[in-house]
C-alpha cells in the first residue's frame, strides 16, 4: 500500500510538472526590461529593441572573447547582404565590466562594426536572460519574441544565423 501511494505521488508530481513545463513552453519568451548604456554613455532601455517587425539578433559578447569576436567580424562581412534581404537588425550586447568597457567604443570603431552596440556592465541583462558563455546568439522574431539561440561559435555557424532569420521572414517555424 505504502509503494502504491508513493509512486501515485511521483506520477502525480510528474504530471504537473510536465504540463506546467508545457504550458511555459507554448509561449514565446521575450526579452527582459533592463536599462543598459550604449557606447556614448545614454542609457537605453531593452524595451526599445525593436525592428519595425523585422527579425532581431541579439549576441552577447566582451572585447576579451576571442569566439565572440570571429562571430561578430564573420557577420560583418555578410552584415549588409543579410540587412538587404531580410532586413535584420544586430544588436551587439558587450559584457565587459565597468573597468574594461570604456575600450568597446574604440575596438568597435576599429573593427568598423555597424551594429547597434550596447554595454551591459554589471550583466543585469546577461543574467536576466539566463546567458552562460559567451558569444551567445539569440534570434527573435517581427513580434520580439525569442525563437532561437546557440552558444558558442565555430566557422560557418554565421549560415546558420541566416537561415533561422530567412525562415523567420518567410513565417515558418523554428526548430
């Protein structure tokens, strides 16, 4: 009697947990609201990403990231091809403290990156979004919501980025 209660109560715990589990995952994340600065010093909020409906990538990166850094060149050099076709918008969130962030303005410059560039210093966002190591991509749709993320980068993975966001402007679901 004691083993049938027992494993009622595991099936039971099971099933909850897998239907509130579900039930999370039918809807779509969105960014969280959290004020960051941008490579000038103004503060900007995260509520104002937007794209006019178009996709977002959002990748997090430090000036220290090796990987971080051979992602964000690779994207450079298709960066406006993408802008063109699909009308996609980069924004590049720096993690470097507030000792080494005053150097992300001038080794963006260097780079000659175009996108959107913001600090988060104190990882507020980095942790908000549940970000382990960087360089972490994510993709989100016209509505701003979440639909795709990978960590780490290996040549070629930029193909990878662009087909999600060519899937995305044609409306077909992400796996």
């Amino acid at each position: 009697m004691k083993n049938t209660t027992l494993i009622l109560i595991c099936l039971s715990a099971f099933f909850v947990t897998f239907a509130q589990t579900g039930e999370a995952s039918a809807r779509r994340k969105t960014v969280p609201v959290v004020n960051l600065k941008d490579i000038y010093g103004n503060v900007v909020s995260t509520s104002t990403i937007d794209n006019g409906g178009k996709p977002i990538i959002i990748d997090f990166w430090a000036t220290w990231c090796k990987p971080c850094i051979r992602e964000l060149s690779a994207i450079a050099d298709v960066y406006d091809d993408w802008v063109k076709e699909t009308g996609v918008k980069l924004y590049a969130i720096s993690v470097d403290d507030p000792r080494s962030s005053s150097q992300v303005k001038p080794f963006v410059d260097g780079k000659g990156w175009s996108y959107t560039i913001l600090l988060d210093q104190n990882s507020d966002l980095k942790r908000a979004m549940g970000v382990g190591p960087i360089p972490q991509t994510f993709v989100l749709n016209g509505k701003g919501e979440i639909i795709w993320t990978h960590t780490t980068f290996a040549e070629g993975n930029e193909n990878d980025i662009i087909e999600v966001i060519r899937k995305v402007v044609k409306g077909e679901e992400i796996k």
